[in-house]
C-alpha cells in the first residue's frame, strides 16, 4: 500500500516515506485493528481518502486536544479552539478563500467516532484508516 496523501500511523515507512506493506513485519490482525492517520485533499470525506489508499474509515480521531496529529502529518496551522462542532472536522481549512483558511479547526473534544462521509470544499479532513474488517 502507498499512502497518496499525507499519512501518519503505527505500521512505519520505508526509506522514502512510503508505506509499503512488504517492507513490515506485523501481526496482521494487529494492523486491522491500528488507526493510520491521513490529510485528505480539501473537500474529500474521509471515506474516499481512505478508500484512495485500499483502507476503511475507522471514524475514530484521537487528537487529545492537541495538534500534535497534524503537525506530525506535515500540516502547518493556527489553532481554533472552537469545540468539534460539524462532520467534516478535525480538519485543516486550506482555501485561501476561506475565513478560516490556515487553520485547524474541531480538534477539541473530538467525539468517539465521526461521520467517515463528511466533507467541506474548504477542508482537508483528519482521517482514521485501517486494513479491514478482518479478525
């Protein structure tokens, strides 16, 4: 699997920053069940980011009210500490035609589990992917 989009997650990378299946050893049943973090493109739900990298929305982003997740994923951004509030969130506005562009916004009191379907034409959502349903 090559990760298209920004990607975060527990399996590791290859020396090019690629996600590559056969480069890790792992518990199969153990990666089906680990949260790969991705930036989409902006207005893609994450649904279709983690369907574009032969994954499944896992619906659940653990941000711990930080913004260590998009930091780690490469994204740049000033915080909006406006609680989560709609579907395409967390996520980061990267229009400039945006009053929020440059930030990222619901990373704060992320519910347990988010709409995989939501999207914003504005937004680059945070994702939680992984392997299958397996196990």
């Amino acid at each position: 699997i090559h990760a298209n989009k920004t990607f975060l997650g527990t399996l590791g990378s290859n020396k090019n920053g690629d996600i590559a299946i056969d480069d890790i050893h792992f518990s199969r049943c153990a990666a089906e069940h680990s949260n790969l973090y991705f930036v989409g493109e902006l207005g893609e739900s994450c649904d279709t980011v983690c369907q574009n990298n032969q994954l499944l929305c896992t619906g659940k982003v653990v941000t711990d009210n930080k913004l260590d997740l998009f930091t780690e994923l490469g994204i740049t951004c000033t915080p909006n500490t406006r609680p989560y509030q709609y579907d395409d969130e967390p996520c980061y506005h990267d229009d400039p035609r945006s009053p929020n562009y440059g930030e990222c916004i619901g990373f704060i009191n992320v519910p347990d589990s988010v709409p995989c379907s939501g999207s914003y034409s504005s937004s680059r959502r945070l994702c939680g992917c992984k392997l299958s349903d397996g196990c």
